[in-house]
C-alpha cells in the first residue's frame, strides 16, 4: 500500500490516492534540511535584529513583544501585487514586506486555501516583475531550477539565499496535476517563494515537502519510497491571477543563464513577507 505522508511530522495524517491531497506547508517541518545555499543583500535590505523586528509600542508605554511569521513572496505586476502562499498569510489582513523594495505594508486582497496561494498589493513600484514560463516551452524532469527566498534564520536578518535543484516530475507524488516535484533544496521560510527556470522565469510556487511511504500492513512496516520538495504548478498559478484579474507577464526559456545572472535580475522581485501575530520571534512558515 502506497501512502503519500504531507511531512515527516505529518507521517500519521498520509493522505490516501483517491482523496483531496494536501502537503504540508514549509514551517511544519523539522529544522536541518541540508542545502548548499549562498546569502546575499536584496536591493531594499535594511539590517535588523529580531529584538528590533519583534517589538512594538503599546498604548501605555513600553515595549510590548510580538511573533512574526515569515516566508517568501514576488512581485508580479507594476502595480505592486506579490504572490505567496496562503499559509504565509494566515490570520492577517495587512504583512510587511521587504526585500526588492525598502519595507511596506501590503494589503492581502484574496487568498486560494484549497491551492495555498494568496495576493497581495502593496503601494509601491518594483525594480523589476517576475516573468512566468510560457507555455510552449514544455518543461523537462531533470531542469534546473533554483529556490530564492527568506528561510530560517534569513527572515529575521533579512538577507535572501539561493539554492539550486532540478525537476524531479511535472506531477506530484500521486499523479496530482496541481505540484509539480523538484529536489531537496527548500527550508522553512521559502514558501511562497518562486522556484525558477534555468532563463530566471517563474515555473511554480514553492509550498512543501512531501514523503511516499510503502506500508507493509503484515510485518506493520514501512518504507520511505521517496521524497521530493513541492511547487504549485504554473497553470493553478496562472489561473490564480487570471481570476483575480492581474496582468502578468510571460517569456520563452530557451535558454540557460548563469546562476549569478538568474539571482540578480530575481532580487529586484523576490521579497520576505512578515506577518504579525502574538508571542515573541520571528518564525519562518
């Protein structure tokens, strides 16, 4: 029997092949996975403490702690609308970002629970908008691609990291049409970001990690068959914003540039997204 588990912390809640399968989101995950990852400063970065991020001023004076949430969103108009994942969101109606621009609030205008996305608009104007794949350049298993995004302890410095993976399927773990699976690459605090083409063009939405597990009800045993990092795929995404009414811009990938060249035209777009909530640190979802 062929289960696929939303996360190693998820392993009791596997979903079965005919249900409404769900991954788990970035943040419910244990911390460690492995990357090879490179740190840089986004064109807004402006140094902050967790102490300075995690404070605010209450009525009566003083200071008064609060919890952050982070992750990982893009912009993809000019009119200052970001994509990210919905659970990055959850529980607010206005999040910080910053990153590609120096740090403003944005209004969270609809969210997509069912397909964890969500969209934002802040006012502001972006250096540049992430391109989306076109849909004539078919993409392959084993293309590179690379996550940029605020994970962990980067969305309390604020200074993004890359890592670079391929295309493991153009499905996910069970035939599902909506995620598409890459290599292990992704940690808490990427969700929402983009996972990018080897031309620097938007192929999916970073969300999760999921695990296929075989069970062996006789010998009460089970085994990992594989694992894989989880993208929202390009049409559910397309979809998203043609229902929410936004323009969006296409290129063709043909081609295969440079990670250095990929990362510095993606900086200009790729923000950390904050989102308030109580308690006392920032925690990447």
């Amino acid at each position: 029997m062929l289960a696929a588990a939303a996360s190693p912390a998820q392993a009791q809640v596997a979903y079965q092949k005919q249900g409404a399968a769900q991954p788990s989101s970035l943040h419910e995950l244990p911390h460690g996975v492995p990357t090879e990852a490179v740190s840089r400063a986004a064109p807004g970065y402006q140094p902050q403490t967790a102490s300075a991020m995690a404070q605010a001023q209450p009525k009566s004076g003083g200071i008064r702690e609060i919890k952050i949430f982070s992750g990982t969103g893009f912009f993809v108009s000019n009119r200052g609308h970001i994509i990210t994942n919905e659970h990055v969101v959850k529980g607010c109606d206005t999040v910080t970002v910053r990153g590609a621009v120096s740090p403003i609030k944005a209004k969270v205008l609809k969210v997509d629970v069912a397909n964890d996305l969500a969209l934002l608009q802040a006012d502001t104007v972006p250096g540049r908008v992430a391109t989306l794949r076109q849909e004539q350049d078919a993409l392959r298993r084993g293309d590179p691609v690379m996550v940029m995004g605020y994970p962990k302890e980067h969305g309390m410095t604020g200074v993004y990291a890359i890592a670079e993976a391929s295309i493991l399927d153009l499905k996910g773990p069970q035939e599902e049409p909506r995620w598409i699976q890459f290599t292990d690459s992704a940690q808490q605090g990427n969700s929402g970001g983009p996972l990018l083409d080897g031309s620097g063009n938007v192929v999916g939405v970073v969300v999760g990690k999921a695990k296929l597990i075989e069970f062996d009800r006789k010998a009460a045993k089970e085994r990992t068959v594989k694992e894989s990092d989880l993208a929202i795929s390009l049409p559910v995404l397309k979809g998203f914003l043609y229902d929410s009414r936004v323009m969006f811009r296409t290129a063709s990938s043909r081609g295969y540039y440079p990670a250095n060249r990929i990362e510095n035209n993606a900086r200009y777009f790729i923000v950390n997204v904050h989102c308030p909530a109580d308690g006392g640190q920032v925690v990447s979802r």
